[in-house]
C-alpha cells in the first residue's frame, strides 16, 4: 500500500554536498512499490552561518515517508585571512566590497546517486550601504540514462527583483525534472520540482530558502541543498 500524501515544513538546515553539479552515470530512481510515498513537499531555511562558515545537513525520506534531519554541521567556507576580511566588512556598512555564493537544492535516490539538482551562483557588490549590482546564474543538473533515457528538465525559470542600487536582492530559481527511462518507461510516475530562494544584502549578509515537491519519493531518498560563499 502507498505511503498517503505527506507536506513537511523543516527547520532551519544546509546542505552535505558540494554547490557545482557533477555528471551521473547510474541509474536514477527507484521502481514503484509498497516503500513508494506519494506527493511529498519538502521545505526548509538555512541558518545564516557566522562569516566564514558554510552549514550542512542531509535529510532523507525515512520508512513512514517523514522527514529524518541529519546533524547539522558548520564547516570553513574561505581561509582565515578571507574570514577576517568577511568579517571587517561586514562591520562597517558603508564599505566597498563584493560577495559570492553559490547554492544547491538536490535530490538523492537511496543509493546516494543524485538524479535532479538546481543550483545557484549569486554575485554583489555594495557601497556605501547599498547593493550598486547583482547578477545570478542559475544552472540544472539530472541524472541520464545511457539510452537517451532518465532524468530530464521540463521547465526552468529565475528572476532577480533588482540588479542596480538595490536596498536589498530577492533572487528565485525554479525547475521542474522529469522522468522516463528504465525505472518508468510511461513518464507517468516521478516528477521532481525544485525552488531555490536567496535574499542579498547590502551588509554582505545572505538567506537561502529551498523547497522540493516530490509526485512520488522511495524511502530513503535524501534532499540535500545549502548556501556556501566562495
């Protein structure tokens, strides 16, 4: 018997893999059984880690199709003369100063062989307490199959609320992964949608929101996403 529909709502969370997507050989899904769950929506914020440090955590479909958070860790994210320089600027607002991060929001099957994945590289300068431009790029990665099969993307957008003297930068990345291949050959049974939400600040500061709506998830899927500054 499948799994009801199940929306979780997370707390504050990161991500354990690395921001650039890497290519996937191995299949991508798991076929339909009586460990599938059904329309599974998965949300969650990051903490605002202290500069210089990126956050990381894995959660992961467990058997009754709830949420099961790993650990969070934080971990150094620049070296110390950076994390010192992060940290001055941060202190005083009316400094001149860029910033970058990079962000991912993906979706791993129980063998740990990730099949969709959204990623985000946002770029800002400021100056005298404001955001003088801001640009992010936004790229897909999902796992192929070797027959021209597997994971595929159905739809992507993004869109940043401001790019030139900004108070502040909401930028937002949507895509929609499809599947058809060895797993499901009617292209019928999984849909994975991702959306990536980050707020720039002119104080160099940052907040990342994701969520992920699964049309069917196996147990033991894990969801892995984060923002890490470079």
């Amino acid at each position: 018997m499948k799994k009801r529909l199940v929306s979780v709502v997370l707390g504050a969370a990161g991500l354990l893999m690395a921001m650039a997507p890497g290519a996937v050989a191995a299949p991508a899904a798991d076929a339909p059984s009586t460990q599938t769950c059904d329309g599974v929506t998965l949300t969650g914020s990051l903490p605002v880690p202290p500069a210089g440090m990126s956050v990381q955590q894995t959660v992961t479909i467990g058997s009754d199709c709830k949420p099961q958070e790993g650990p969070v860790a934080y971990v150094p994210a620049a070296a110390p003369a950076a994390r010192t320089a992060a940290k001055a600027l941060a202190a005083d607002t009316t400094a001149t100063g860029h910033r970058r991060i990079t962000s991912a929001n993906e979706m791993y099957d129980c063998c740990n062989i990730r099949m969709t994945g959204l990623y985000t590289t946002s770029d800002w300068n400021t100056a005298d307490g404001q955001i003088t431009t801001a640009a992010t790029t936004v790229t897909q990665g999902f796992n192929r199959e070797p027959w021209n099969a597997g994971w595929s993307v159905a739809s992507a957008t993004n869109s940043d609320d401001c790019t030139t003297s900004c108070a502040v930068v909401n930028s937002q990345a949507h895509a929609d992964f499809s599947y058809k291949g060895i797993f499901d050959v009617t292209g019928n049974w999984y849909d994975n949608t991702h959306h990536t939400y980050l707020t720039l600040n002119p104080d160099l500061t940052y907040s990342c929101t994701f969520d992920v709506q699964l049309r069917h998830t196996f147990v033991g899927w894990n969801w892995q996403r984060g923002c890490q500054v470079q």
